[in-house]
C-alpha cells in the first residue's frame, strides 16, 4: 500500500534528518522538574563515595604489605632488667651479623612505655629501683631483611636464637596484620557490590522513566510513525533526553561524592596514624572517580535505547 502524498511529501520535506533539538521537540520533555536527574545525582554520589572507600582501601592494604614485607620483630620476654638486657644485646649482635638482615635495632624503652600508655597507664618502663612496682614489658627489637620474610628465614632466625638467647620470640609483623588486612579485604568486596548495587538501581531508574515517558507520549510517538519517523530515530530522542538527563545528574553527584570525600579525608588526616597516611588517593584513583559519571551516561543513555526498542517492537 503506498503512504499517501501528502505524507510523502512530509516525510522528505520534514523528517529526512529527524535528530538533533529538532526531532527532541516532538516529545514534551521535563527535564529537571522530573525525578530522574536527581536519582541520578544521588545514585553517582553514592557510587564515588564507595569507589573512594575501595580505592582507599586497596592502597592501605598495599602500602601495609610492602611495608612490613621484610620485617622481623624479635622480643625478649623476660622479667629481670639486667638479663633482658644482656639478651637483647646478644640478640643484637647475632642479628646484625647475618646475611639477610638489613638492619637490626633495639626499640627505646621509653617508646614502648609510650604505646602500652593508654592501657596500662604510666605502668611501663620506670627506672630500675621502681620495676617492683612495674609491668615487666619486653625488649623489642626491629628487624629489616633485605627481601620479604619467608618460612625458610623465619625458621634460621629463630633457630639461631634460640640457642643463645632462650627469651626470644621471632615473628614477622605482617602475621600480626592478617586479621586486618582479611577485614580490609572484605570491605573491598563491599565497596565493590555496593557500585554494583547503584549501577543496577540507576539502570532501573532509567528503565521505568522510559516506560513511563513512552507511555505519556504514546500518541505522539504513533503519529512520528505514520510520518515515516523509524524506531531508531525515536530512540534516539528519549536516548539524547536521558543522557541530558544523566550528564546533569552525573556532575551534580560527582560534585556532592568529591567533597563528602575530603570531608572524610580530612577527618582521618587528623587521626595522625602512619597506617592510615598509606589510604591517601592517589592521581589514578581521582581520575577512575571522575570517569564514574561518563560510565553513568553510557549506561543511562544504552538502557534507554533498548528500553525504547524493545517498547516500540512490542507497541507498533
């Protein structure tokens, strides 16, 4: 059946190009007085918050591991100052003498007292004519070898201490972070779901405000259809609408996730912790953040297509 001539003539003279502000006119829109933008907004600043967290997290755990990939901590458990004393200097001495070890040295005493202070008080490290009165601690001494700490190495220190100083205890000080670096883990994962989680929940947000702009404007659409207007070029209307839509939102919680991140960094900066200093963001993970927004219009601007494609197949 041939279309009319009429509309022959409508079609070449008015919908040859059917894009651009021109095509987008057909449909009513409302951009920023709809639900969408704001979905969006709330939705990419949760996400950059949650990225942020993994980021940190992944250099924390990082800088950890190479920090304390080659270190020994060798206490010397025993009560009386003087023989402490000696075994620590024994200890000493064999230490910096053997081939992998780097360096090797005595923490102060009063450090030690320092960090047992807010648990014991002022119950550390007094003078000799006091230690009735004290909490025996141990010498601690920190050991750096010149690769990571292997089974292998940490059985030959320990065996050629224990001969001669009977007080010592060898252990690696990455063993005493596995507790943690197993929660830092298990937060990543979290971090990793909850982007997830969002991106999933800005698809559906996506998905229903095109069902719902199709089925507001369905007449319209019918009409564009018998002008010779094709499902690809109807797509492309509500897809050129949503991703507006997605940019606006996307900047907007880019903006609100970037300084909740600073508010947080500047309040864990104030901690002074050495361990937590290793979370900074470096320039890779500013850069994956504020590529969070574009990969949010990728998706919007794709889910709508085929939300519209799909309607369209299902609708004429």
């Amino acid at each position: 059946m041939k279309r009319p001539p009429v509309l022959t003539r409508a079609v070449k003279r008015g919908l040859s190009s059917f894009t651009g502000r021109r095509a987008a006119k057909l449909v009513p829109q409302s951009r920023l007085a709809g639900p969408m933008p704001w979905v969006i907004a709330i939705m990419v600043a949760l996400t950059t918050i949650a990225a942020a967290g993994g980021l940190a997290l992944t250099n924390l755990a990082g800088a950890a591991k190479v920090e304390l990939s080659g270190g020994l901590t060798v206490q010397i458990v025993e009560a009386e100052p003087q023989e402490r004393d000696r075994q620590a200097e024994l200890a000493l001495s064999l230490l910096s003498n053997l081939e992998p070890v780097l360096s090797a040295s005595r923490v102060p005493d009063e450090e030690l007292s320092a960090l047992v202070e807010p648990w014991l008080g002022d119950l550390g490290y007094v003078d000799d004519n006091e230690m009735d009165n004290a909490v025996p601690l141990p010498a601690l001494i920190d050991v750096r070898l010149s690769g990571p700490v292997t089974a292998p190495r940490l059985e030959n220190i320990r065996l050629l201490l224990a001969g001669r100083v009977p007080a010592a205890r060898v252990d690696a000080q990455s063993s005493w972070l596995e507790p943690v670096f197993s929660a830092i883990a298990s937060l990543q994962w979290l971090a990793l779901v909850l982007c997830v989680l969002l991106a999933g929940t800005s698809v559906a947000a996506v998905w229903l405000a095109a069902r719902s702009a199709l089925g507001a404007n369905r007449e319209t659409i019918e009409i564009v259809h018998l002008l010779g207007g094709t499902d690809g070029q109807i797509a492309r209307i509500f897809q050129r609408s949503v991703g507006f839509d997605a940019m606006l939102g996307g900047i907007a919680g880019l903006a609100l996730g970037m300084i909740a991140i600073l508010l947080l960094g500047q309040q864990f900066a104030a901690l002074g912790s050495g361990m937590i200093s290793g979370g900074g963001l470096a320039l890779r993970d500013w850069l994956i953040l504020a590529a969070i927004p574009l990969v949010g219009v990728v998706l919007a601007t794709l889910t709508a297509r085929q939300t519209v494609l799909g309607a369209l197949r299902r609708m004429l």
